[in-house]
C-alpha cells in the first residue's frame, strides 16, 4: 500500500510539473505568429530567427559571458569560504555558513534594489562586473554548500596520514584534498552558471541596455509581443538544464566512486 501511494505521489508531481512544458514547447514548431492551438504547420522558421536575430544572439553572448565571468569568481569565493569554515569549531561552523549562506534566503527585489543603490555608490553601474558581482552574490552560497558537503564527506584520516609523512598544508591540500573534492566544486560551478544564466529579478536592477542577458530579452517579449521565439528560448534552455542535470548526475556517481 504504501508504495502504490509513494507511486501515485511521485507520478502526479511529475504530472503537475511536466504538464504545462508538454503543452507549451511544441509551439516552438508552429508555423503560426501567434502561440495558439491547434498548430497551423510544422515549421523551423523560428529558431532560425532566434539564430540569426541581433538581439537574441546579443543578449545570449552576454549571458554566456556573464555566467562563466560568475563561475569562475563564485567557484574561488564559495571553495574558499567552504574550506576557511572546516578549519573552524562546530559552532564556528554553524555561524558561518549561516552568514554565507544568507543571501539565498532574502528576496531577489531585495538584493537587486540594495545592489543597483550599491553598485551605484562605488561606480560601477550597470556595467559587466556589477552584474558578475551581483550574480557571484547568489551562486556562491550555492558553492559554498557543494563543497561544504563534499569536504564533509572525506576521511580525515588521509590528510592526516599525508602530514605524518612531512606534507605541507598547501602539498596536503593540492594532492589530496582538492582531489577528492573536485566533484564537490564541479557541481558548485555547474550551479553558479545554472543560476548566472536564468536569473532575471537581480539583472533587471543592473544591467543597462548593452548589457541585457536573455531572461531580461525574454521577460520584456513576454510583456511587449508574444511570438513562438520566447517558447524556442524555453525549449533550449529546458534542454541545457537537462544537460546539467546529466552532468550533475554523472558528478555524483564520479563522488561516490571516489570515496
């Protein structure tokens, strides 16, 4: 009994999230301008005009580059906060990773007012590294908990093993911990550039009209003309988070494997 109710749960939520992408994406292949049912035709015409249109190829190139500038600088921040917090007692611990995981929990129209009125102050506007800064302020929690949990999951037992032999802290760290914990800042990465690459709320405060990203271009095609291009931006962002779903998955198992 109870695993045909786990059963039924899992499929009705899978159902209920499933569902309305099964109705919207196959609009993506309509023939039609406008996102209606039924279809008028099967047609590609309109990832050939997300492909070559200036604006959409614009804004994704500034989001490509905006969540790899984010990756890298959330990866060091967050890997590195996740390493000083271990050094600490229990206690120590709980107090850190609370201040630095804080950001996850206070509202996106928050953060955005609070860093356009910040970022504003110190010049640098709407510019490329306030939105790198900005986005590195919500990914870098997300690393920080990645390898937390990776550096939690190690044996103690081998870095003091390697510092009985005469290894320094950093050979310690180089040849043994961060080995060991790479799936942990993988994941972390994958993450970071994940969240840089959807997120809108925070770009909308920042970014200025050279610098929009694709949710921004995606947001605005939403309010001011509904074309089957914004479900073709769906349906290819869809599939890139399935890729990093894949990936993550395939992360977890290399994790495993190594411990």
């Amino acid at each position: 009994m109870s695993r045909a109710i786990y059963w039924t749960s899992l499929s009705l939520a899978f159902i209920f999230l499933i569902l309305p992408l099964v109705v919207v994406l196959p609009l993506a292949f309509n023939d039609s301008t406008f996102l209606t049912y039924p279809m008028e035709g099967f047609s590609v015409r309109w990832f050939r005009e997300f492909f070559t249109a200036p604006p959409w190829l614009y804004t994704l190139g500034n989001s490509a580059r905006v969540a790899l500038g984010t990756t890298v600088v959330a990866v060091l921040v967050g890997g590195l906060a996740a390493m000083g917090t271990m050094l600490a007692g229990k206690w120590g611990q709980i107090v850190l990773s609370a201040l630095f995981v804080s950001p996850v929990v206070i509202p996106s129209v928050v953060l955005g007012v609070a860093m356009a009125y910040a970022f504003g102050r110190v010049g640098l506007g709407s510019t490329y590294q306030a939105l790198v800064l900005a986005h590195t302020i919500l990914a870098a929690p997300l690393v920080f908990l990645s390898v937390m949990t990776s550096l939690k999951g190690l044996d103690p037992e081998l870095e003091r093993a390697a510092a009985s032999l005469g290894a320094s802290r950093w050979y310690r760290f180089r040849t043994v911990t961060l080995p060991l914990a790479m799936p942990g800042f993988a994941t972390g990465a994958l993450f970071a550039f994940i969240t840089s690459f959807d997120e809108v709320v925070v770009a909308l405060f920042i970014a200025s009209p050279e610098s929009q990203t694709l949710p921004i271009t995606l947001f605005s095609s939403l309010r001011d003309r509904l074309q089957p291009t914004i479900v073709v931006v769906a349906l290819l962002l869809s599939i890139v988070s399935c890729l990093f779903i894949l990936a993550l998955n395939r992360l977890q198992k290399r994790s495993l494997a190594a411990r």
